[in-house]
C-alpha cells in the first residue's frame, strides 16, 4: 500500500507514469543443473581410465550415473543459482525487465514518459528503463544513482524504503521533464506487480 501511494503521490506532479515490478527471479535457470552434470559425467571416468582399463559399457553406465546424481544435487533452487555465472543472471534479468516494460504498458503512454523500477530478488539485480520521451531528456547516470541508492537500501535489509525512495526520485525527474498536463489522466495502473 505504501509503494502504491507513493506511485499515485509522484503521478499527480508530472504526466509520466510509474511502474514498479517485483520479481522472485528472471528466471529458472533449468538447463543450468543439466549442463553441469554432463559436463561432470564427462570428466568423471577419465581417472579411471588413466588407473585401469574400463569396458565401454561400464564407462557409460558410470556417466549416467553421474550425470542423474549431480543433476539432481545441483536442482535446488540455491544450488542452480549460485552455478549460474553473474553476467548471464543479469542478462536475464535485463531481459525479463524489457520484457515487463513491454507488457505492461509503458511504451503506450501518450507523451512515452513511462517509467519501469524492476527488481528480481534471486539475481541480486534492480533496473530503470524510461520510454523514449524521458530517456532521451535524462542522463542515464541519474537513473544508475537511483538503482545505487536502491541496492544499497535492499543491502541494507530497506527493501520498502528503498523502492518508495527510488519512486519518489523517480517521479521527481518526470515532474522536471515532464510536468502533468490539464488534460492528464491516469494511464497505468498505480500498483506494485509481484511475480
């Protein structure tokens, strides 16, 4: 509710809109487990084959085994992400974020001064994307000031506080760029999306 009154608060000074989006992850990471534990199935009979002359077959059975047993192990979800490499977690996440810009709206406002706050909680990873009518009047370093506030406010255990901030710095920058208009309506929805 709070993120919410916030959201409506800044609306009603510029014509811009802000949406904010909470995601539990980008993504599933399900082929993650797999390709470890081929490439472990692989590399586990080459010592015994060094040590002593393995049949085919028993080579074979020995990667499946493998593979089965780690694929399973490295399922749970805090083992598959800590596999994933950090600049393939935020490729995701910058991804499902363009993804949630485009599917809530934000490139059909009037005058394109749509504002994405995205947050994916299991890759550690927030974003601003503004539409075209804003981005092209704000200096990306502003926005990676919000989003440094912002991960230093979830750091921080803030999570709330540092969303409402990032809001409220972010309606500030609309209220200058774009100010509300006589003819304003709401366009979006003010509430915060969980998924």
């Amino acid at each position: 509710m709070r993120l919410e009154n916030a959201i409506r608060e800044v609306e009603d000074l510029t014509s811009g809109e802000v949406v904010v989006v909470i995601a539990q992850q980008a993504s599933g990471y399900r082929s993650i487990p797999v390709l470890w534990a081929l490439l472990g199935a692989l590399l586990a009979p080459w010592p015994l084959i060094w040590i002593t002359t393995l049949g085919a077959s028993r080579i074979f059975m020995l990667q499946l085994v493998v593979a089965l047993m780690l694929s399973a192990f490295l399922s749970w979800p805090n083992r598959r992400y800590a596999l994933v490499p950090r600049f393939i977690k935020h490729a995701r996440a910058h991804e499902a974020a363009a993804r949630e810009f485009l599917s809530r709206g934000l490139t059909r406002t009037r005058e394109k001064t749509g504002v994405l706050i995205y947050l994916a909680l299991a890759e550690h990873y927030a974003e601003i994307i503004a539409d075209s009518g804003i981005a092209d009047r704000v200096d990306p370093a502003v926005w990676q000031d919000i989003i440094a506030k912002l991960t230093g406010a979830i750091r921080d255990g803030r999570i709330g506080d540092g969303l409402e901030e990032a809001v409220r710095r972010a309606g500030a920058i609309l209220a200058e760029h774009a100010p509300p208009r006589f003819d304003d309506m709401d366009e979006l929805p003010n509430k915060v999306f969980l998924i």
